[in-house]
C-alpha cells in the first residue's frame, strides 16, 4: 500500500498505479500515548537529578520505578496503536484503520462522491510565546462531517497544500487553497458542503497544544500523588522483590 506522502504531486493517479492509498496520521490516542512516554522518560532523569537532596530522599526512587514502569506501558502502547485511513482507488471508497495490538479493525467511512471538499485550516498556536499557526488538511462530507486528514504541524502551508491537492486528484472532491492565519468553515451551497475561511481567532477549538498541557496535566498530579505516597509505594515494592 502506498503512502500518501510518497506519492508526488503531479502523479498520475489512478487505479492501476495506485490501488491503494494509505494517509497516515498521529491521531489523538496516538499522541497521548507518545507524551506519555516522553513524560515518563522525563521523570526519570528529573527523579534522578533530584535523589541527592534530603528532601526527595523518599520520593525519587519510587518515582523512578513507577515511571520505568509507564515507559515501557505507555511506549508498548504507542508502538502497538496503529490508526489510518485508506483511499481505495478500486471501489472509490475511503475506509478508517484502527489496529491495537492485535486487534484489528476496518471501517468503512465515504464513497469519494460523498466528499465534498478539501482544503487545509489554520488555528492560532497557543503553546507558543509569539503568534504563530498551525495547521492540517481537512475534509467535509455530503453530511457535513468533517474530518482531518494530516497531523497538524506549525506554518508548513506548503506540505499540506500538498497533501490537499493530492486528496482532491484521488477522490475527485473539490479543492479549495486554504489562506494563511485563516481557519476553515463549513459552508452549504446547494446541495454540496463546501469551505469558507475566516482569521483565526483565540477562540477557536483547541487543537495539539490543548492535548499535550491536558496530558502534561494529569502526567504531574499522578507524580505529585505518588511523591505524596512514597513510603507506602517503597514498603509495598520491597514486600515484592525484596
């Protein structure tokens, strides 16, 4: 199967070239199980910074084994999550793949008539000091669903233009070119959805930044629990090994 971003843009797209298209995101599960595992590696380097201060003297080597431990979780389930959607050029159908490690599921999601349009959209970055954007492709159905169809990456207008245009080629949906520092809209003509745009605004949904202090978030309170619950943690883990 061929992967979307391999493909140049100016490929002749077809069925008998390309049966199968693979678009290959980090879609949200994915990205927690990631941070999770960078957090956990984090804690490890941090507790041991800290283990020759008399204060974390009790702390830091529970710490340390609770976040060994969620490396190797978090890392088996980042590593097992497999997500992505398939273009299936033979059928004219577009299908979602959720594989989790050995489970294994495909669902069937549009008939390329069924897509409407394609552009990409922009959202102010809020995890950043300046104002910067960030932005990822997206598509709307004949329902008005929309879904977004590449990870979202900070001002690379040019790769996601990239990956807009090549989607319209493949399904024939219309292609709209996305404007900088402007978000997408959905908007109805006729009996079609299209995209307006607009500037983007703080208000906007929260998009990756939102996801990684939410993750961060509940990564700290479980360490500052843990801290707290220490000794208790060290009696129980010697009861174990010894």
């Amino acid at each position: 199967m061929d992967d979307l971003k391999n493909i140049p843009v100016k490929a002749e797209i077809n069925s008998d070239t390309f049966p199968k298209i693979k678009v290959d995101l980090r879609t949200p599960l994915e990205s927690a199980f990631w941070w999770l595992t960078v957090l956990s590696a984090a804690s490890i380097a941090g507790a041991w910074a800290l283990s020759s201060g008399e204060k974390f003297a009790q702390q830091w080597p529970s710490i340390v084994a609770v976040s060994v431990l969620g490396q190797i979780v978090f890392g088996s389930l980042y590593f097992n999550t497999d997500n992505y959607y398939i273009f299936d050029l033979v059928s004219r159908e577009m299908f979602y793949h959720f594989r989790f490690f050995f489970f294994t599921k495909v669902d069937f999601v549009a008939r390329f008539e069924d897509i409407h349009a394609v552009t990409f959209s922009g959202r102010i970055d809020s995890g950043d000091q300046d104002e910067s954007y960030a932005y990822r492709v997206m598509c709307v159905l004949h329902t008005g669903q929309t879904l977004y169809l590449s990870d979202e990456t900070d001002e690379d207008l040019g790769g996601h233009d990239k990956i807009a245009r090549k989607i319209s080629a493949i399904t024939g949906a219309d292609y709209l070119m996305g404007l900088p520092g402007h978000s997408a809209v959905v908007k109805r003509e006729g009996d079609r959805f299209s995209f307006s745009f607009r500037e983007c605004s703080e208000v906007d949904p929260p998009g990756r930044a939102a996801l990684e202090i939410g993750v961060g978030s509940v990564y700290l309170a479980m360490a500052i629990a843990l801290g707290k619950k220490a000794p208790a943690i060290i009696s129980f883990l010697k009861s174990i090994f010894g």
